[in-house]
C-alpha cells in the first residue's frame, strides 16, 4: 500500500524544468501588469525591417555557428579530441575557394610570372565541393601522423597541439598572403535580393542559411540515424569489439576526423563571399563556437545544431534590443548554463 502510494506521488511531481519556466512566465505576468501593458508594448517595437534584418544576421551567424560546432562536437563526441585548429581549417576551406577561382592571381603573389591558363579556375560551386575534399585530406594526413597519438591521453594534450597547429596554419597564410582581406564574388545565380513585403532579402545569405540548415541535417541523420553512424558509435565506445567484427576501426576514425574538417572547410566556402577571406577569419569565430558547443553539450551532434542556430537569433535579437551586450550575451548564456546544468543542455549527465 505504501509503495503504491510513493508511486502515485512521484507522477504528480512536476518536473523542475515545467516549474521554472511557470515561475518565469509569472514573473513577466507580472511586470507586465506593474509596469504597463503600453509601456512594455513600446520597449519592444521596432520597426519591421529592422527587427527581419537583425534576425536574417543572426541566422547567417548561427549558421556558421551549427556547422562549425556540428564539426568540432563530431570530432569531440567520437575521437575525444579538442580541436583547437577548427577555426583554421574554416579558414582554410576559404581560401582554398579563392585560390581555385582566382589561380593566376595568388601564383603570382608567391612567384611572378608564374601563371596558368584561365580555364583551370574554379568557381562557387565547384569549390563548395572541392575545397572539402581538400581540407579533409589534409586532415587525414594530420589525423595519421599527429593527431591519433593523442587518443589515450588527456584532453589537454590534444587542446594544446591543436592550439599550436592553428597559429600554425594561420602563420603561414599570413606570410603568404599577407592580412588584408581578399574578395571573393557572389556567384551569378545568387546575386540580387528578394522582396520579402517587409524587408529584402539577399539571395546569397538566404542559400548560406539554407545550405547550412540541410548539412547539419543530413550529418545528423547519418550519425544518429544510419548503421554507419551506429557503427562509428560503437567503434569509439568499444573498438576492439567492433575490430573483431571485420571493421577497420583505425580508417573509419581517421575519415571522421577529416569529416569533420571538411563540414569547417564547407563552411569556410560558404563564408567567403560574406566575409573578406583572411587569415583571421577562423580566429574571430572559434571561441564563440566553443561556447556554443559547451551550451548544447560537448559531443551532442543534436546539441550543437539546435544551439547553433539558437544562440545567432538571440545575438541578433541582442544588437536590436541591447547592442552594448551582443559580444557577451552567448557568454553570459554559458555561464549560466555551466551553473545549472555542467554538462549542457543536451548533454549526458556523467
């Protein structure tokens, strides 16, 4: 009788998380009703295009936001390895995109009068193809020869060498090609806006959210959702059983660390056009996007789209509301995340 009794009462016990946010919405009943409906009302208007253009940012934002965390939580979640030299591989992928489409012009930064003939440059859509395919061999020959000594050892380790490898990698890209930024044009087919009644929206940053939407998703279904992804799950958490079934663990770790780099590169592709590709252009995103994967979770593939795309709005909200508070305000979210819940918010619980 007794237990019955405990078990009818732990099923009328509301969960923490349904009690919190009923206490929060009360509390902003409650503002709202002291300070104003009207005055509330006036606090948060802004003009529509405003308001569409700072969202269409932060969307463009937490695109690169998703791949690139979608790429390091892969790296993390199935090899363990904190890779610091994601943001130099994002930076790569960009200037591997540039180099196809313009070759006559960074030949001659690195030897004049070299040349080669027009026909052998590539353009925007090629390289969104190439240029991961190239950043992720020169994955596969860092995974072989560097990084794969680190798997049993501890994470600082692997944070350290990846740190080196990133200045690096960027080291060298500036002495090649200097700092200024190098332009890199919208292709034809992208170009222009579309009128959307309250605001323009340009084509090109409509594809880079689209694009970045479907590749998170395609990666999400054949980790989470194939019997390749359950394969390499299993590889990472038991390897000597699943080399025992005929599989060849090794390989299959090294292609994923080189996928991983290749969703940076595809990444780095798709930034080119928005952003002048220069040697610093990983550096400026790759500690926000380590916030962004400590919030959705370290290793969560799920984690790391949804906070992604999650944590560009609420910049892009911030800059309309509070600009003062849009460099911080995804900081400020990890720390109160780290407090409540250490493992993120679609992270497992050690």
């Amino acid at each position: 009788m007794s237990s019955t009794l405990a078990i009818q009462q732990r099923r009328q016990k509301l969960p923490k998380g349904l009690i919190w946010t009923g206490i929060a919405i009360a509390v902003l009943v409650a503002v709202v009703l002291v300070v104003g409906v009207q005055t509330v009302g006036t606090f948060f208007y802004r003009p529509m295009p405003l308001l569409m253009g700072q969202l269409l940012l932060g969307l463009i934002n937490g695109a690169f936001y998703a791949l690139l965390s979608l790429g390091l939580a892969i790296i993390f979640g199935m090899l363990n390895i904190i890779n610091f030299a994601h943001g130099a591989l994002f930076m790569m992928g960009a200037f591997v995109a540039w180099m196809l489409l313009t070759p006559n012009t960074w030949l001659a930064m690195i030897s004049p009068g070299l040349s080669v003939p027009d026909w052998l440059s590539l353009g925007y859509w090629p390289a969104l193809i190439v240029a991961p395919l190239v950043v992720g061999a020169f994955g596969l020959l860092l995974e072989r020869t560097i990084i794969r000594r680190l798997y049993k050892l501890d994470h600082l380790y692997g944070l350290l060498l990846t740190f080196g490898l990133a200045l690096i990698i960027e080291g060298l890209f500036r002495n090649a090609f200097g700092s200024s930024g190098m332009p890199y044009r919208i292709p034809a087919a992208l170009q222009g806006a579309t009128n959307l009644g309250f605001m323009f929206m340009p084509n090109y940053r409509g594809w880079v959210v689209l694009a970045a939407a479907v590749m998170c998703l395609v990666t999400w279904i054949v980790i989470e959702k194939t019997s390749l992804g359950a394969t390499l799950r299993a590889a990472t958490e038991n390897p000597g059983l699943v080399q025992a079934f005929g599989v060849n663990v090794p390989r299959m770790i090294s292609l994923t660390y080189a996928g991983g780099l290749a969703l940076a590169a595809f990444a780095g592709v798709l930034a080119a056009p928005i952003y002048s590709v220069n040697p610093n252009m990983g550096s400026n995103f790759i500690i926000t996007v380590f916030a962004v994967v400590v919030i959705g979770g370290m290793g969560s593939i799920l984690g790391s789209i949804v906070t992604g795309f999650g944590l560009g709005i609420v910049e892009g909200l911030t800059k309309v509301y509070y600009p003062q508070a849009s460099a911080t305000v995804i900081f400020v979210i990890m720390v109160i995340v780290l407090l409540a819940r250490p493992s993120g918010l679609f992270g497992r619980r050690s």
